[in-house]
C-alpha cells in the first residue's frame, strides 16, 4: 500500500502537492506520538462533526492498531450513545469474515 500511494501519479491524483516531499508511511511512529500526547487526541472533532452529522463507527475485528475492544471503550469513553445496535458484517469475497 505504501509503495502505490508513493508513487507519482497516484499522488497527482489525490490532490498532493508537490512540496508534501514526506513519503506516506502505514504506521508513522511521530505522528502516533503526537496523537497520543493530545489529551483529546481526535475526540475534539467528533464533537464537532456531530452536531451536523450522523457518524458511523467501523473497526474491523483483525485491525491490530484499533481493534474493536479498544472501539468500543473510546466510544464509551466519549459517552456516546449508539442508535443502532453493533452488528457483524460480512464481505463478498471471505464468508468466513466478519467485521
């Protein structure tokens, strides 16, 4: 995934601009530092997207960086209500997964 979102004219597709010369990286560590010096780390803007929109909250239950426990606690940790309750999805080309 890096090596395609690294390459030139994928980047001219998504708008990036020449002088952005950082290469994309899966898991930087210096930005997960700063994220998780923040205090409210991304809560801030969830706050303020919803009062104007509906959010929806995915995680996939293999994602290693935010499995769906660590989900549900930061969503209850904000006291958010759910709307609808949690379901498992599955996708078209495994049967066997869900998430």
């Amino acid at each position: 995934m890096s090596e395609y979102l690294n390459r030139p004219d994928v980047k001219e597709a998504l708008h990036i601009p020449a002088k952005v010369s950082q290469p994309f990286s899966i898991c930087n560590d210096t930005i997960i530092e700063v994220y998780k010096s923040r205090i409210d780390a991304s809560a801030w803007i969830y706050k303020e997207m919803m009062t104007n929109y509906k959010l929806m909250h995915y995680s996939g239950n293999s994602d290693g960086a935010v499995p769906t426990s660590g989900t549900r606690a930061w969503i209850t940790k904000m006291g958010l209500n759910a709307t609808t309750p949690e379901r498992n999805y599955t996708t078209s080309t495994n049967s066997n997964y869900t998430g």
